[in-house]
C-alpha cells in the first residue's frame, strides 16, 4: 500500500445522507477480478443517463471536481453492502479522503486498507467546507498533524493511532499479523483441547 | 464478572491484544463467494502466501449465477469468468467448493447454517454484509472487505477492535400476520440505519425465544441495515436441536463436549450493555417500505409520509429524493401502491419456512394478471425440500416462476432485475436506489405480505389474505 501523503484539493460536495455502496459503485460492475479500473464506474448511476451519456449536472462531472481528491458528504456514508470494490472505485477516481460525520463500519474499515483517509467531522465543519467547494477554492489535509487546513483556520480530526500509522507507513496488516505466527500456532493448541470440534470435526 | 454473550465469544477468541485494545481475533469459519475473493487469491499467489487453515473455509458461487436452467453452463463472460476464478481458486488451496451444479449450491449465508458449518459460539466471516444471518444461532458474525478475506485466509485472523453492546428486547408477543421480517423493519424503523453504528446488537426477549432459528435469521440477517456489523441471538433448545445430524455439525463425543459449551453462550444476568431499548410485540404491524433506505418503514394500513412534517433538513432532502425516485406523492394510501413485479427469495427471506408460510397463503389462488411474480429458493436442498412437500406446485399454478437458487434479484448481479420503474415487492433487504436494477422500486415486505401483493397487484394487508 502507498504510504498516505498531504493532500490539497478543491473538495466536491455530495449533498446527501445515507449515501450507500451500491450507489458508489453498482453490482454491474462487481464482475471484475481485478481491483482497478473501477473509477470510471464511480457513482456510475448518478453520473451517466441510461444511454451512458455523462450527466451534466453531477458534480463529480464538471471541472475543478473532476479532479478532485477530497469528497465531502453527509452523514453514514458508505452504508450497506460490504464490497471494497467501493474504496477501490474512489481510489481509481482519485479520491483520496473523505470527510463526512459518519461512516458505516465496514467501508470505514476498507478505506485503511486502501490507503484512503476517512475523515470524521461534525456537520458544522462540513457545512463550512462546502462554502471552499462552491468558491472553488483548495483545503488542505495534513495527517500527521490529524488537521484540516482551511482559509486561515485549522480544524483538528481525531483518528485511532493505529490506523493513522497504518496510513503514514503505508503498513501491509498481513505481514504485521503473520508476525504473531506464534500466538495463532499457540491459540490453535489450546482449542484443539478445549474445543475440539472447531478445526477437526470427526 | 457478568459478561455478554458478546463479551463471552469476544473473550473466547482474542489470539493477541495490544495496549491500545487493537486485537488480532481468530476466525473459525470463513465463508467465501465469487465476487468478492478473487482479488483476495489474486493478492495472496502475488505475495506467495498460503491458506493457513482451507479446512476453515467453505465456498459458493451465488452472487452472479444465473436462476434458470443451468445445464448450458453460464452465458454472461464476466459472471462465468468469476465463477471459474472461484473454483480455480479452491482447487488450487483446498478449500471445499458447492459449485454451480452441486445439490448443495445456494446462497452463502443459508448454506452455512444448512450444513453445520455455522456453530454456536464461533467467530465467522464473509465478503459479505448479510453475514450478519448466522448471529441468529449465538455466533458472532460479520461481514468484511475483500483484504480482509485476504487477511483471514492468510492468518486465519482479523484485526479488530472491540464494538459496543447493545440490547434490543423484543417483549411480549406478534399479532397474527406479524412476522420476524416485521420484527426487525419495525427496529430498523425505530432505530435508524445507523443506529446500530458501532455496536453489536444482541435480539433479546419472549418474542426472539418463540421465534424459530430460521425466523431469528431473518432478524439477524438485517442487523446490519440498522449499521450494526453484527446481530446476536442467545442459543437455546431450538438452536442445539437443529444442529442435530447436520453434515458438519459436531460428531459423537465432539457433540455432547460442544453442547456443552453452546450452554455457556448467554448474557449473564447483570452484564452491562451500553445501550438497551425495548419494543412492544403487540405495536408491530406489516411493515413496508416506501423510501429508498430500509428505515423508511410504515405499517401496511398507513400512508406515505409527507417530507414537509419533517424538521430536519438533510433527512427532509432525503425523503423528497427517496419519493421522487419511487414516484409516490406524500400522504397517498401504501395499499393504493401498485405493483409489477415479486421476488420472493433471498438469504433474509429464502429458507423452507419462508416458501411454506407463503404457499400456504397462496394455495389454490392465481396472482393477479398484472404482475410478474418469482420463487428463489435459498439453497439447492431448500429447493429440493420444498418439491418434497410440493410447494412447487402451488406456486407454478398460482402463476409464480420457480427457479434455480441463488441471491438473484436481491442485489440484480445476474439476469434478474427491475427495469426502470418497474415496481417490485420484495422479501430481500434492500430497498437501495437502483439495487434491483436501474431505476427499479422496491419494498421491502415479507414473505406473506409478497404473497398478498401478487394476488392483489398492490401492496396490501396479508391480514385480509384467507
């Protein structure tokens, strides 16, 4: 994984809670094998009519935000189904951090896998960026400083430690994990014993 | 200390802690499906990696496989492409596959439990949300990314934090027509789609223990539509009598030993949940879904909500979206709804129980001329057992379509899918925007409440359904 970078971009604001992860990328293209080229697919519904014309008045459609790195949204973003297909879409966009006041679990989770920052912020502070998506104008993400840089202000976020390492380092977690080979080979011991039935069933 | 049936299996699992309560977390199943593991297999042959533990791990294709005849094999290149990947997959770690024309075949979250592969007490995951499904038998149980599946297959662990307990007393009991389906519309309805956020939800309470584990599945299997990643139902006689003889159900001295410890997997009296609520068996009506997120719920007798009532802003948005995209107008009557198509099916919805309560409504009636109406069995045996008992043929004469099972017009990967605007009651579990096709409508109902809409070719009350 790619070790997270300071980012500064124009944010693109979606206007609208509950945004789901069929709605990010839907099942049509969850038939690939492959984990990149699904940027073009990104909120496909939303962003192109039935013929696959792209529709105009989408954001994410129109220049500076064709290019942006930075998504703002509403509250439980990413809800529902648990397809990291819908990171992989917004990596491939270029989407790089989101910011919204809540995540659903899962794509919270899929986000540090993939190297996106998934940024939480109260309501208030994405109503104040949204005015910087309207003027066009660029805000500033610093990790490791766990701060967002607006027009003179500075807008702290929190973020487990671990998973901010995890970002800054670009770790691979099953590396990290098959390091602790010893305790796994030691926790199988032990329920072979007490739970026999678990991994041999006879 | 007083402990949660959460807090037990949790206990029961943690392979290594760190200070900072990140835990690497031991899986003991891992279930696998064609959409969301090659990446996984992909990653792992590039980085040399093994299977630490392929016994652990039981995959099927159901995601993309087509519900008609499947003799000629599969006809779309990219869905036959991912279910060959799959099995090349498994074949090349050892993993056991169902594969498309195995009896066994179906939807993952209904094999598991269907075969034993799912137990009491166990940590089990899958690229999948509804994983959520096997909670019901007092598993903790959770849906994960595609590195995850990685990670498991790797490791056979996660890397986890701990969520919070949260108890759901459903007390008293259901009035006639009221289903497990009801039950938990009626929770997502009350608590909102992220009011599960964070949290473990265990279902408690008289009307949970007189459900069947089947019907406790179809509670769990919705926990996360409430942004629970995991719902938990206390094992109990109904839950160690199914496991009975299942094919990988614990054998011999191995049974009487896991039973034992299956008896160990409750609340204790006076452990702490850090959130708890209570709803009233006898204020649950019908539901339906009328909006576009599975908390738009609203009792079959009432009336589309009007967004102007609404004080917040972004939900009031939402709303004016949600009716725009289902082409309702505020305060019309649900049961004046029309309806074009039926999906009865699905890993909420497409057990045996779910096919008998709906041929029962349906014996001897025909569906009415305006709808297209069809029957997705769950697994291959649920399929098989329902001809036993010749449900088939209530459905055919009644004008229903039976098919080959499969998740299907669930979540519209394969063939079957609403066109735009077409309008479906649905015993699936989400009412997404576009998920059962472009510009398709869904309810979300259950399974008798789709029966009666078939024969009404509206949404209607399966009270009024003799």
């Amino acid at each position: 994984m790619e070790k997270f970078k300071n980012i500064k971009s124009i944010p693109a604001y979606l206007a609208l809670m509950n945004i789901d992860t069929d709605m990010i990328i839907p099942k049509q293209f969850l038939k690939t094998i492959k984990r990149t080229g699904l940027g073009k697919s990104l909120f496909y519904e939303m962003r192109y009519d039935e013929n696959g014309k792209k529709i105009k008045e989408f954001i994410l459609n129109n220049e500076p935000y064709s290019s942006s790195k930075i998504l703002l949204t509403g509250k439980n973003f990413g809800c529902g189904s648990s397809r990291e297909h819908a990171p992989w879409a917004l990596l491939d966009f270029g989407i790089k951090c989101v910011i919204s006041p809540s995540y659903a679990d899962i794509f919270y989770n899929n986000c540090f896998n993939n190297g996106i920052l998934p940024i939480i912020i109260d309501e208030k502070i994405i109503q104040e960026l949204q005015e910087y998506c309207k003027r066009k104008e660029i805000i500033e993400i610093n990790l490791n400083k766990q701060s967002i840089l607006y027009g003179n202000k500075v807008i702290k976020f929190n973020l487990d430690p671990a998973k901010k390492k995890r970002l800054l380092e670009g770790l691979d977690d099953i590396g990290i994990s098959l390091e602790k080979n010893t305790s796994i080979d030691e926790y199988e011991k032990k329920i072979t014993i007490n739970k026999p039935w678990i991994i041999k069933n006879d | 200390m007083s402990k949660t049936l959460y807090d037990k299996i949790w206990d029961d699992h943690l392979v290594h802690q760190q200070p900072d309560g990140t835990t690497l977390l031991y899986v003991d199943r891992h279930l696998i499906h064609e959409v969301t593991s090659p990446q996984a297999f992909e990653s792992l042959k590039m980085n040399k990696r093994k299977v630490r533990r392929p016994e652990l791990a039981l995959a099927v294709p159901d995601h993309n496989v087509p519900t008609t005849d499947r003799s000629k094999g599969i006809t779309d290149k990219e869905s036959k492409l991912q279910v060959d990947t799959l099995r090349d997959n498994c074949k090349e770690f050892g993993i056991q596959l169902f594969d498309v024309n195995d009896k066994r075949q179906g939807i993952v979250h209904i094999i598991g439990p269907e075969q034993g592969f799912t137990q009491p007490g166990t940590v089990i995951v899958c690229g999948d949300s509804h994983t959520a499904t096997h909670g019901a038998f007092g598993s903790l149980a959770f849906g994960i990314g595609t590195s995850e599946v990685e990670h498991v297959l790797a490791t056979q662990t996660l890397i986890q934090k701990k969520s919070k307990n949260f108890r759901i007393n459903v007390n008293g009991s259901l009035p006639a027509g009221v289903t497990a389906k009801d039950v938990i519309l009626k929770i997502i309805g009350t608590i909102g789609t992220a009011g599960g956020t964070g949290y473990v939800i265990e279902f408690s309470g008289e009307v949970i223990r007189k459900l069947s584990v089947e019907q406790r599945m179809t509670v769990c299997n919705m926990t996360i539509e409430a942004g629970a990643r995991a719902g938990l139902i206390a094992p109990d006689e109904k839950t160690f009598e199914y496991f009975k003889n299942r094919p990988m159900s614990p054998k011999k001295n191995n049974w009487e030993k896991a039973l034992t410890y299956w008896k160990t997997l409750y609340s204790d009296d006076g452990s702490r949940f850090d959130k708890e609520i209570n709803i009233e068996g006898k204020d649950i009506e019908p539901l339906v879904t009328w909006g576009t997120s599975p908390q738009d719920v609203s009792p079959i007798t009432g009336r589309v909500p009007d967004p102007e009532l609404e004080t917040d802003k972004e939900r009031k948005t939402a709303m004016y979206r949600s009716l725009k995209y289902m082409g309702l107008k505020p305060n019309m009557k649900i049961s004046d709804i029309k309806i074009d198509t039926i999906f009865i099916g699905s890993c909420t919805n497409g057990r045996i129980e779910d096919l008998r309560v709906a041929a029962e409504l349906l014996k001897g009636k025909k569906i009415s001329k305006y709808v297209t109406a069809m029957v997705v069995p769950g697994s291959g045996l649920v399929k098989k057992q329902a001809e036993n008992e010749g449900l088939d043929k209530i459905f055919i004469e009644a004008g229903f379509q039976w098919r080959e099972p499969g998740c299907s017009m669930c979540l519209a990967m394969n063939d079957d899918k609403l066109k735009s605007k077409e309008r479906c009651a649905s015993t699936s579990n989400r009412n997404f925007e576009g998920r059962q096709g472009r510009g398709g409508r869904t309810h979300l109902v259950s399974p008798g409440m789709a029966v009666a809409a078939a024969i009404q070719g509206r949404l209607s009350d399966v009270r009024e359904i003799n």
